[in-house]
C-alpha cells in the first residue's frame, strides 16, 4: 500500500502504524536495534527531529521502502488565485533587521535548553 508523506507531522502516526501492522511493541523494536526502549520511544515521539539514517533503519527494520516523487509530477491541488494569495509579502529590511538583532541591533543570545539530553549512538 502506498502511503503519502507531506508534512512533517504525519510521520509519526505513520511509524506507529508501521510498527503496530508488524506486531511489534516499541520494547521489541529497541532490541533489534540495539537501543533503549526509552530512545526509541523518543525517536517515535519527535521523529522529525532524527537524522535520515536514524529514519531509514526503523523504516528498514518494518520492511517499509521509501520513494521520494518530484511535485511536478504530482497532480496540482491548488488553484493559481490559491497559490497567488498564499505567497509571502516581502517585509521592510528594517524589520527583518529589528527581528533577526533585536531592537538594540545586537543578536539576541539562543535561550538554553531546559536541561541537556542524553543521545543514544545508533
């Protein structure tokens, strides 16, 4: 069955089902991949935030293949006024500044993370 990925945030219902259709609990599936089952839980929560290759050993691992098609082969779903209206308006280079600097024109500092998490090496 083919399945089509747009977003995001539709990949991990998808690795869900994946694993659920092979039986598998997410204990099981940590096993085979040599990683705690709190990783993979991890790993199924916020898949977006994996590498590609992190992706493509779960997906090896349900025997799921992944084909990649160009959006001009696909068949348009929007309207040209659609994709008119949706277009981003360009915004003065003085916001831009004031956004990506701050008001003082210094860029503001990257707000640390709650707490430091530990990463698993798979």
């Amino acid at each position: 069955m083919d399945y089509s990925l747009k977003t995001v945030s539709q990949l991990r219902p998808m690795l869900l089902g994946f694993r659920k259709q092979a039986g598998l609990t997410q204990e099981k599936v940590a096993q085979r991949l040599g990683i705690s089952q709190q990783s993979y839980a991890a790993f199924e929560a916020h898949p977006e935030a994996a590498s590609v290759d992190r992706l493509f050993r779960v997906l090896r691992l349900f025997a799921v293949e992944m084909r990649l098609s160009s959006a001009a082969s696909a068949p348009a779903t929007r309207s040209a006024a659609a994709k008119k209206r949706a277009a981003p308006t360009a915004a003065p280079a003085a916001a831009k500044r004031t956004a990506a600097t701050g008001a003082a024109g210094k860029r503001a500092a990257p707000k640390p993370s709650a707490k430091p998490r530990k990463r698993e090496d798979w």
